[in-house]
RNA sequence: GCCGAUGUAGCUCAGUCGGUAGAGCAACGGUUUCGUAAACCGUGGGUCGCAGGUUCGAUUCCUGUCAUCGGCACCA
C-alpha cells in the first residue's frame, strides 16, 4: 500500500496522528429533522467527499482543490498529472457506487490549524494548504468516511448511503482562482435524496439538450450558423421573430413617452476616449486603423457614448426631463473566443437600450416605473426573475455623497415596488450603482437580461447641462437601462424556456391552411388571403397527404391548423388543431378571425410549458472563492 | 483568452486497425389528392473542417490552424 506518496490516506495506511484524534459521528437524528433542502444540500457536499474518496482510491496522486454542493448537484476540483479522460468516468462511478453501498460513516474532529498544515504539506496537497492559508481561526476540522480524510468545514450526512442517488456528469477545466495556469480539472456530478428526484433530473437534461436553441433554431428555420460570421444569421421566420419582438418594444416604450434615435455604428476613436470606453473597454472593441496602423476608427460597443451627443445637440431644459432615449442600434464587442454561445453571446448584437436623463429627484418614481415595466413584460412570457442590487465598488469615480444618494434612492424605488431583491455589496458599476435582473426560464436556470444603472459619470465627461427654473444650468443623471437584455439573447431564453413553441402572437408562422383535395385548394387560398390582409401569418400547405402536412405542421410547433374539405368550404368554416392540442371543432372564418384578434392584441400566452424549476433547490452562486472547502 | 473534447452529405449519425466512404430524414423527378403526427417509386449529393508533414498511398497517423461543444474567466 501507498504510505507517503502524495494524496489523502490510502486504504490500509495508519498514521499515528490521526488515530489520536478525537473523532465525532454526525447525529443523524438532527440530520433527520433538518430541512429537505438542507438535506440535499448536504448530500450533494458529501458526495463530493464520496467522489475524492473515489479518486483517492483510482488514482492515489490526485491533489484537491474545493468540492461544495451546487444548486443541481455538487463537483470537486483536483489536479492530477495524468489528465482525466472521458473513460475514466465510468471506473469513477462504480467506485462511488461502492463506497455509498458502504454506508460509512461520516466523522469529524477539529485540530490546530498548524498540525493540519503540516498533514496536508506531507500529504503534498498543495490546494488544501492554500485554502487553510486563508482560514482566518486557529483551528479547523477534518472529515473522514472510510480512509478518507478531507479539510473541511462541514456539514455531512451521517452516512454515505445516503448519497446513493448519485450521478457523474462531465469534465471540464477551471481556473484555481487568479492563476491563469496551471488549471484544474472539475468533475460534475448530481446527487439527490431519492432515485425518483435523480431520474428526473435526468429527465431534465434531455430536455434541456432538446430545448437547445442552437438546435432548435436551424430545425424551426428561425437562423443558421456560419463559422465566418459574427452572430447568427437570421432566417425570414426569424426575422419575423424579431420583429415582432421589436414592434412589442417599440409599443412598450412610447406607451412611456420614450423618444427613439438612430445613431451610426462607427466612430473616430474620440467618441470613445471622451466616454472613457478607450481606457475601460477597448480590448472587446472592434477598431480600425489609418494607412500608418494608428487607430482610427472603432465601431460602438454601446449606446451610451453617442446617446451624449444626441443629448448635447441642443440646448436643454428641466421641463424635458426625464428625457427618455431609446436606440436600438446594432453593437459590436469583441468577446472572447470562448464566451461565444449561439444566439446567446455573440459579436454583433441589439439591445432593447434606453437611456433616461433625469434630475436627482426623479430617480426613485423612474426606477420604480421600470421596475413595473419590466414586471409587465416578464409577465406576457411566463418568466420569473430575480432582483440583485449593486453597491458601489472599492474602486469608484464620483463623491461620496452622490453614491449614497443615489444608492438610498435606487433601494427606496425597489421597496416601494415591492419587490424583493438581494444585495451584493460592491458589485456594482465604477460609475454608479446598478439592480440587475436575472431571468429564471422554465428549466431553473438564470440569465441577466435586465439592467437598470444609474450613471454619474457620462453626464460629466460629455459636460451635459440642462437650464433649472432660474436659468442656472445643472448636470443630469442618466440611467442606462434595458428590459429584453439583447433580443437576440431573449429570443434565446424565450426559445429554450418554451421548447421553440411560441404563443400564437409571437409565433412566426401563426398558422397552415390544409386543404383536404385539390378541388380545395382555391378556397384555402382564399382563406390565407384573408388571414394575411389582417395581418395574420398563416400559410398554404397543399403537398403531399394531409397526415404528412399535420406532422409537418405539428413538428414545426405551429399553433393553428386550418383543415378545409367539403364541409368546410360549403359553410365558410375551418376544422381548427391547435399545437399538441388536437382538434378543436369546426367553427366559422368570423370566429376564428376573432380568436386571432384576441390573442394578437392581449398577448395570450397559450402555450404549455413542462415546468422543471421546482427541482432546483440548493446553493446558488458557488464560485471556488467563496465555496465551502 | 485558458483547459479538455469534438469536426464524415443540408440535418442526425455509421464506417475505414492507412488502399479516397454509407444509412435515415431533407432535397430533386415521377405517380398519388388523401379528413387530423410520415402515400409509393426513383435520382442526385461528400477534396471525411482547412493547411502542412510522414508514407508507394492519408478521411484514418503527426503538427499547425479554424470552428464547435463542456466548463473557467468575461458578460447583454
């Protein structure tokens, strides 16, 4: 057996040490009576232990970083000098299998953090010897299961039977905090309380893959991919898409007395330095160069800078504030090559942008009219979110008092919308503080969409003004904010959040118009004429046989199927099939026109959506920064 | 950008332990006009991501490169 090479304790090793430690059983009479999600949450952080455990056994040279529990399941960092494989997942598993079909008991015992030190330095865990690094107390606590020691500051099951439902997902690397190398390996697994809960998870993740926008675009003709182009390219339903979810923008945002403006892409590089984006941004921008290599021009990765401009055009009063500007301009960042994700995160963009220019004592009723706004809109699309609220960050531009000021107004407008939010000190903007909005979609997972800013800094660096009641000219404040995010990344959520099956007002393709035989076909062209004179989407499907075109239609998520055969034609009627929904009956031209009205103009969300979020329960969060260790 | 993996027809995938590849769907042509999830017959389609190297010979092995995927970092 394995006596002083690297790596916690192998099977079979004794160590004096150790065996002098005092240590202590969980109670498992206070874990029975402990929450389902604290359950789970110890679970998911004792299988991390039962998978080090594993490792320990395959590969006694691997070192450790962190393993805490996460909100789907847990993972644990390692460092090994043979790189895992995709094989080696499988020998994994079956050596966590066995170890949870051992039921061990899980111990703890506290020690002096310098005889812990000296452990894991013999031990050559150079990862645990960082982590003790930053324990600020004298004394830490091991845990053991079987052979297995691990640093660690709890809690557990009482033992590791309880981790049965349990699974090995991936591989992936990961960075060890600020150190760009060497990286580490992270091996994701699940854990849940009962085999049901895993195999609906499971359940979860096939979903999820077919959920996949990138897959599911090209297969609802919405876009393609190219690998020479910047961002998807946009299909003629997904441009219709688009549209519609611009046209809902546009209706949203003047219903508020918003202005819209339309500023060029591309500007000396001027524009940039003056907002401070040369100094702060310039690695994500896309710049060109004169005939001497010197930059020249860039294009605008936001539409804050030339929104100053429009600003300063003319000489401005207080009786126009707030001035609401919207531009729904095209921007360009360059990201980094692995942040690339579909339609999600892309180089070339639109985002539904306003920036509002306001006196300080505006801010609290604005703030609170967005909040409401965005409210309204999240609502139409069946999306629930999140509220973070950003503090002003170590380092900031700006007085003191501006800061508190602005930041006891933006919280005053969340109280007073009644909504409830978190706070995460410090993270907001170097120019002002921030809340941001974070997108929950029907598989539980998030996404940042909205943000509402608030900015002291453009107005500066731009000298805006506007003339007070007795002729003084004053410095507005200006809100950056946005509802959709970019459309392109909403247009994302929305596809995976609904499976690609748009509510009827949405829905590229409202409808088919199938004619049962040829000597229908007339008719049925009449019919999508109709439709479309009022505006509806509906086209003809006149090939092949009418069970072909049902399944084409239904594959295609198509909410309305027109059937028209004698019957039909001789009354003026459609046999209507909603999507998934089956046959509807038979009803006249007139009712339907009026059922399409109503679901254009009140935005009916008539789709059905599987609903996983109630599986997520847990931690959320987990960076290796702050996870427990 | 970092680490790992992957790249075969429009799509999903098979295959070649080094002798230039095959299926289903889609497309196209023909027949069929049908009452609610795939009518039938036939045809075409691939410099096996790209560039180099090794070899008598490379889609297969090696190197580089581009893209994608899973994460990290970054972020709308």
């Amino acid at each position: 057996m394995n006596q002083t090479s690297s790596g916690n304790l192998t099977v079979g090793e004794s160590n004096a040490w150790l065996s002098s430690l005092e240590w202590q059983a969980v109670d498992a009479k206070a874990f029975n009576q402990l929450s389902p999600t604290e359950q789970l949450i110890r679970i998911r952080h004792s299988s991390a232990h039962i998978m080090a455990a594993a490792l320990t056994q395959l590969f006694p040279e691997t070192e450790f970083a962190t393993g805490p529990a996460t909100p789907q399941g847990y993972f644990y960092d390692i460092k090994k000098s043979e790189p895992l494989k995709e094989e080696d997942l499988a020998s994994i598993q079956a050596e966590m299998d066995k170890i949870a079909g051992k039921s061990q008991a899980f111990e703890v015992a506290s020690v002096p953090k310098a005889e812990a030190i000296a452990y894991f330095k013999e031990k050559q865990q150079h990862y645990k010897l960082q982590v003790l690094e930053r324990i600020p107390s004298e004394t830490v606590t091991l845990y053991r299961n079987g052979n297995f020691i691990d640093l660690c500051a709890g809690p557990h099951v009482p033992h590791t039977g309880l981790c049965r439902s349990n699974k090995v997902l991936t591989l992936s690397a990961v960075h060890w905090r600020d150190e760009e190398k060497p990286s580490l390996t992270r091996i994701t697994g699940t854990a849940w309380s009962r085999p049901k809960d895993l195999e609906r998870y499971i359940e979860f993740l096939s979903e999820v893959k077919l959920r996949d926008h990138r897959t599911l675009g090209p297969q609802l003709d919405l876009f393609s991919f190219h690998p020479w182009a910047a961002s998807a390219l946009w299909h003629p339903h997904g441009v219709t898409l688009r549209n519609q979810l611009m046209a809902f923008w546009r209706e949203t945002i003047s219903e508020k007395d918003y202005i819209e403006i339309l500023n060029p892409l591309l500007y000396k590089k001027e524009l940039f330095e003056t907002s401070g984006h040369w100094d702060h941004f310039q690695e994500n921008m896309f710049i060109f160069r004169d005939a001497e290599g010197e930059p020249d021009f860039a294009l605008k990765p936001m539409n804050c800078p030339d929104t100053m401009l429009y600003f300063r055009s003319q000489l401005r009063s207080y009786r126009e504030l707030p001035l609401r500007i919207a531009e729904g301009q095209i921007l360009h960042r360059n990201e980094a090559t692995g942040a690339l994700h579909g339609i999600m995160r892309t180089r070339n963009f639109i985002q539904d942008d306003a920036h509002i220019f306001l006196a300080p004592e505006h801010v609290e009723a604005e703030v609170q009219a967005l909040l409401e706004m965005l409210d309204r809109i999240y609502q139409i699309f069946q999306l629930n979110y999140n509220i973070k609220f950003s503090t002003r960050p170590e380092s900031y531009l700006g007085s003191l008092d501006v800061w508190n000021k602005a930041e006891a107004s933006l919280q005053a407008a969340l109280k007073a919308a009644g909504k409830e939010f978190v706070i995460d000190e410090g993270e907001g903007a170097f120019y002002g503080p921030k809340i941001d909005i974070n997108i929950q979609d029907s598989l539980g997972r998030e996404w940042q969409c909205g943000t509402i800013q608030l900015d002291f800094q453009l107005p500066e660096r731009f000298d805006l003004k506007y003339v007070k009641p007795d002729g003084a000219t004053e410095r507005p404040i200006v809100v950056h904010r946005a509802i959709f995010g970019s459309f392109e990344r909403f247009i994302g959520i929305l596809i995976e959040h609904l499976g690609g099956a748009f509510p009827t007002w949405l829905a590229p393709v409202q409808g088919v118009v199938l004619p049962i035989a040829e000597r229908h076909i007339p008719h049925a062209e009449s019919v999508v004429k109709q439709l479309k004179t009022l505006g509806f989407r509906f086209d003809l499907a006149s090939n092949e046989s009418v069970n072909y075109r049902i399944r084409h239609a239904e594959t295609q998520k198509t909410p309305y199927m027109l059937v028209i055969g004698d019957r039909e034609m001789a009354d003026n009627t459609v046999a209507v099939r909603k999507y998934t929904g089956g046959q509807k009956g038979t009803y006249p031209l007139a009712q339907l026109i009026e059922e399409l009205c109503e679901h254009r103009d009140q935005r009916i969300f008539d789709v059905v959506v599987k609903e996983f979020s109630s599986l997520f329960r847990g931690p959320s969060d987990v960076s290796t920064e702050d996870a427990p260790y």
